[in-house]
C-alpha cells in the first residue's frame, strides 16, 4: 500500500468511527426516510444565508451521517445500500442547489470541510461527474489567510491532494500547515508562554485555538509512518500548546469563559469547545510516550471522567503575551483576563458577542465546581461584570469591532513565580481610570484599586462578583453571621459576605451593595443569531457603589474559595495578609508566609518588615520572597518595554544592588526571578 491509499485508508476509518463521534443509526435512517425525492430536506432552508448558523449546513451534516450508517460494519447490506443512495441523492442535490452564505468562512471552509468528509466516505461509490464536481469546488478553495483560518484552508487542499494524488498539491499544503505549528512572533497562533491568538493579538485558546489543535493535531497519527510525518518538533509544540497551554484554561469540562471570545454569547459554549479537545490529546497521546499520562489525563477530565482538579496543573501562570493570569489548585480555579495597548479586549462578529464591551477590563471569574457562570450571560448585567470598574449608566454598551478595540493602556501586567502571582492593570475606560492591581497567594485573592477618577454624569462601580445563586448568602453584622434575607441591599459599611463556598472580605469602609434576585434576558441580546426567548436565571450579584464623580477613590476586598461561613468571619477578624500601601504610586500586599507582591505603578520604595526595604527605579510587578539563606526576587516588566531595571534590597543592614535584564523580543512581559543571599 502507497503512502497515499495508507492515509485514505486512515481518514476512512476515523470519519465512520471516529475519535469520540459516536455514530446514531437511528438518526441516519431518520434522515435517509424524511429526505424528499430530490434530495433535498423540507426542514432546511437552502436560502438561509446566515453568517453565524447558516441552515443548508445541516444538509451537508446529513449527508455525512448518511455515509456513516452506510460504511459503518453493524450496517448489513440492505440497510447500507439505501443509506448510501440517500448520500448520493443529497450530494446531488447539493451540486444543483449550490447554496451560500454572506459569511466567508461557510463558503471557504465550513461546506469545503463537510464536502472532504463526504468524499472520503464515498470512495469510488460516487459518479464520476458528481465526483469531479465535488473536486472542483475544493479546488477555488485558495491557501492563504493566518492562523486556525490557515490551518482549516490548508487541511481542505492536503486533503483535495490525497483524494487526487497529487504529492506536489499534498507537501505544498502541508508545509502551510506545518508552518503554523510554531512559536508566533506576530499577533497570531501559537503565542510564546502557549495561549494561542486569532483576529489579532487577541486570546483565543476556546474557538481557534481549540479547532487549531482538533485540525492540527491528527496528522501526527494519520501520517505517521509515511514519508509526510509529522516531525517530533512539532508533536513537541503541539503538546505544549495542549497542556502547558489550554489544559491551563480548562477547569474540567469547561473552557474558562475568558478564552472564548465572541462565544461567550452562545449556549453551553464553553463545553462544546472542550470536547473539540479529546480526540487531539489522544492523537497526540500515542505519538509522544513522554507526555501520554498528562494528554490522556487531561482527556479524562474533559470527559469528566475525573475530577477537575485530579492530577491537573495547579498554581500560578501569566500569560504574558495575552494578559492573562490563572491561578488554580486541585479544588479551585481563578482566572483574571485583562488588556493593554497590545492585545484586544474582545469581539463582537456576526452579530456574536453584542455585549463583550467590558470583557479585556480586568475581569475575575471563580470557579470550584465549574456550574457558577452556566448559561448566565443573557441575562447578566454586562455593567456588572466581575472585577470591572466602570460606569452604571442607563446607556447601551458600544458593540466592539472584530479583532480591532486594543486595551486603552501599556502598563498592564503580572509576576509569577509558579505557585503565586501579581498581576496589575491601568484601567481607562468611557471617562473612567483606574489602577488596579490583583494578589494571588494559595486560596485568596486580594484585590486592591486606587486612583480610582471619573467625569462622566453616571455613577462608577466596582463588581465583585454576578453568578448563579447557588446557595443561601450570608453576611457579617454586630452580632455576629447572619443570613442575607432581602433581595437587593446597599450597605454603608459590611465586613464580609459569604456565598457558595466563598467569602467575601470588604477590607475598608466601602458602600456595598448585595443581591439576590431572578434576572431576566434573551440569548438575542448578546447574540443576533440566538432566541429571542426570554429567560430566567436566579443570581448573586455583589459590586462596591463609587458614586458620581469619585476622585482618586479606592476599594480593598479579597475573595478566598474554598471557605464555610464560619472561616469567612474568622478570616476577616485575623486575615492571613496586610495591606501594607494602597495609592496612586504603590500598592503592597505582605501576606503571613513571608512573602510580598507590589505593583510599582513609578520610581519607588516599600518597607516590607523592621529589617528589610526594597527600591526600584522604574514601574514594575514584583514578588519578593523571605528564605532562611536569602530573599527571592521575581520581577516583570508591564510595558514591555524598558530592557532592564535597577533593584536595591536592603535587608539586616546590608545593602545589595541587583540589575535585572527584562527578557526581549516575544519573551517581553515574562518573568525574571533573581537571589539575593543573605548577608
């Protein structure tokens, strides 16, 4: 057998049985008996031309099942003859029909893709001119674009090229696709740190990132041993992406709703984007030995075969070249998504993602089970966001362009250290700024904001958290724990609140205001394309009232997961951390482990204990770590800019003079730990 009847061989036999595709004979011989004389569906709507659901697509889907019952080996051969009659009756169809939508990538990639599949299938049971015509229809399907767009245009010509045996079509394709299985050092793919970036430098590990990897990955097996192998470098870079990567992003068999973009407007998203990622940790699992326990363990969780957190990445991670901070444990996952004049907030589509305005603005999402945020967002305040600072007005959001609305400043960044982080970000938004800064230590979140400005005739918040009421909510009073028993309720002042498995600690005098009531919305209001059927979701809503015109106003709280209400309370009266600076120039966090984070918004200095100060001679983000032999330093630079900064530790009466040289190029913005002896 030659290379090229070894791969239609394999691409036969994964497109009827396929990596977690089970076949619904059922339903194929549901179809085959609705499907009219001609070939056509009376339920589908081969004028549809929509850009987002595009109706004729459901034919090809059809005809793809069709084929599947019909090749599949519990057929016999009765029931496969008629199935496969069906299939060319529809691909007959279709060849007159010819439908189209406004929206490229159906015409460009979604048909094309459908229409591969529908030729493997048939093999040689389809005629010549149906055959040929198919053909021809891969064929003004031109290599080009960036990114996933690139890799699905280039699998449509691989593909095209095996069918036909064109070993010239075959390498020139596969080398676009291999070309794409690199570090990135433009605002597109695989991204340095492994976050993966489409429509600009924007983050993207759901949606692209994910077909990415679904597109990408099965070459490793479906041209292993033939003289088109994938390279064991690019097995290496496509595992990475997987676990070093999105495996990071995924609490289970959810994607973080940060990393969806656009569909975050579209019903249970964020799982159908992971179950795109089974079948390539499994490819990926037979090819590379080394990392088949972590791939196949990551693949388990996505199934939820295991727990969320079972033997999955725990502690801290910045993403440098997205903006992006998780930290996470076996019970717990945080996700802080910001945005800089180098990335882009988010994106609004056809007409996707209508109310994503706020979504690059410094937004907390927390997750233990994974259900918190579960089919919310239409009827989420979208001025509510969690973490956001920004106005309450009665004015609908902008809707943001696609892949163009860059973050509205350059000091925006974090420190990890692995198992800890810092992150901070200059808040600019319709009149309103802000410096806010994030501390990540074990369970807690302490979240600082400080020059906290506005103009604007509308009144500014803080939001803490907007969620699914998922339990009875408690609050801190005089006497002692008590529950919430109103529906909304602005507090003057209010030491904590507890909902869920977390508490909430309210660090300074703050107006508060707490809810818990029904909130209603139609999926039509973020999404064009969606119901416009109104729906109820019962939430907790918690956000921090500036008022009108505040002027360098600031807010203290820290979130711990994990906690009962009795932990709440005992938390707040003995917190594990102090708030050491909290203004316009620093803002400190020194927590009981001996460790300290500061966001250094200029040239400064903080005093971390009796016998040990630290100086810096420019902005930056910084953890400094207390050991028995010495003090540990990590450092990043939110710019991106500066090559290197001038740090000066004094401690026991020593002091030490320490330059560090900021990484360069796509490394820009990652951390740099340093040791500085004792003595």
């Amino acid at each position: 057998m030659n290379d090229f009847d070894t791969i239609k061989s394999r691409l036969f036999e994964r497109e009827v049985y396929g990596y977690n595709n089970p076949l619904s004979c059922a339903l194929a011989f549901a179809h085959s008996v609705s499907q009219q004389p001609d070939g056509s569906w009376v339920d589908v709507n081969y004028d549809n031309r929509g850009r987002s659901i595009w109706d004729p697509a459901k034919h090809l889907s059809r005809t793809v099942l069709l084929l599947r019952g019909a090749r599949h080996r519990d057929s016999n051969l009765e029931d496969a003859s008629g199935l496969l009659e069906s299939a060319r009756s529809g691909q007959s169809f279709w060849l007159k029909c010819r439908p189209e939508s406004d929206n490229w990538w159906h015409n460009t990639i979604g048909g094309p893709l459908s229409l591969c599949q529908i030729l493997v299938l048939f093999r040689d049971d389809l005629e010549d001119t149906g055959r040929n015509a198919t053909l021809d229809i891969l064929a003004g399907v031109e290599i080009g674009r960036t990114g996933q767009n690139r890799a699905w245009v280039s699998s449509i010509n691989l593909l095209r090229g095996v069918l036909l045996k064109d070993l010239a079509l075959v390498q020139a394709a596969l080398k676009e696709i291999v070309d794409e299985v690199k570090l990135s050092d433009g605002p597109e793919g695989i991204q340095p740190g492994w976050s993966f970036h489409q429509h600009g430098p924007q983050l993207y590990q759901g949606n692209y990132g994910a077909h990415f990897l679904e597109t990408v990955a099965p070459y490793a097996t479906l041209l292993a041993g033939t003289r088109f192998e994938m390279s064991d470098e690019s097995v290496e870079i496509l595992t990475n992406l997987a676990l070093e990567g999105t495996n990071w992003m995924t609490w289970g068999s959810r994607m973080d709703y940060h990393v969806v973009g656009r569909f975050i407007s579209s019903p249970h998203r964020s799982r159908w984007e992971s179950e795109k990622l089974v079948a390539p940790c499994e490819h990926l699992a037979e090819v590379n030995s080394d990392a088949r326990e972590a791939l196949l363990a990551f693949r388990d969780r996505l199934e939820e075969k295991r727990e969320p957190g079972d033997d999955a990445p725990s502690g801290n991670r910045y993403f440098w070249r997205s903006d992006f901070m998780v930290h996470r444990a076996t019970d717990r996952y945080l996700s802080i998504r910001m945005s800089s004049t180098r990335t882009v907030r988010s994106e609004a589509c056809n007409q996707e993602g209508l109310q994503n305005y706020h979504l690059g603005d410094g937004v907390t999402l927390f997750s233990q089970r994974g259900d918190e945020y579960d089919g919310i967002f239409p009827a989420w305040d979208w001025k509510r966001v969690p973490g956001v600072t920004c106005l309450r007005s009665d004015e609908p959001l902008p809707v943001l362009s696609t892949g163009k609305d860059l973050g509205a400043d350059l000091f925006v960044g974090g420190a990890s250290d692995g198992d800890d982080g810092v992150a901070a970000m200059r808040s600019v938004r319709d009149g309103v700024s802000a410096r806010k800064a994030w501390f990540c230590y074990d369970n807690i979140l302490v979240c600082l904001g400080a020059d906290i400005s506005s103009y604007a005739r509308s009144p500014v918040i803080t939001s803490i958290n907007q969620c699914l009421m998922k339990s009875e909510v408690h609050i801190g009073t005089p006497e002692g724990p008590a529950p919430f028993l109103h529906t909304d309720r602005l507090f003057g002042e209010l030491p904590w609140v507890h909902h869920d498995g977390i508490g909430y600690l309210l660090l300074q005098q703050m107006a508060v205001d707490v809810r818990r009531e029904p909130q209603w919305g139609a999926w039509k209001d973020i999404n064009g394309n969606a119901s416009a059927d109104r729906v109820l979701r019962d939430a907790f809503g918690l956000w921090i009232d500036h008022g009108f015109g505040p002027q360098d106003s600031h807010y203290a709280y820290a979130v711990a997961m994990g906690v009962d209400v009795e932990q709440t309370a005992a938390m707040h009266e003995t917190p594990p951390f102090e708030i050491l600076e909290n203004t316009s120039d620093i803002q400190v966090v020194s927590w009981s482990e001996g460790l300290t984070q500061a966001v250094f918004w200029k040239p400064g200095e903080v005093t971390v204990s009796d016998s040990c100060k630290l100086t810096v001679n420019q902005g930056c983000v910084l953890m400094l770590r207390q050991r028995e032999d010495g003090l540990e330093v990590t450092v990043a630079n939110p710019n991106q800019l500066s090559e290197r900064i001038e740090i000066q530790v004094e401690s026991g009466g020593t002091v030490r003079d320490v330059t560090v040289d900021y990484p360069k190029d796509g490394l820009a913005g990652s951390s740099v730990a340093v040791f500085v002896p004792a003595g």
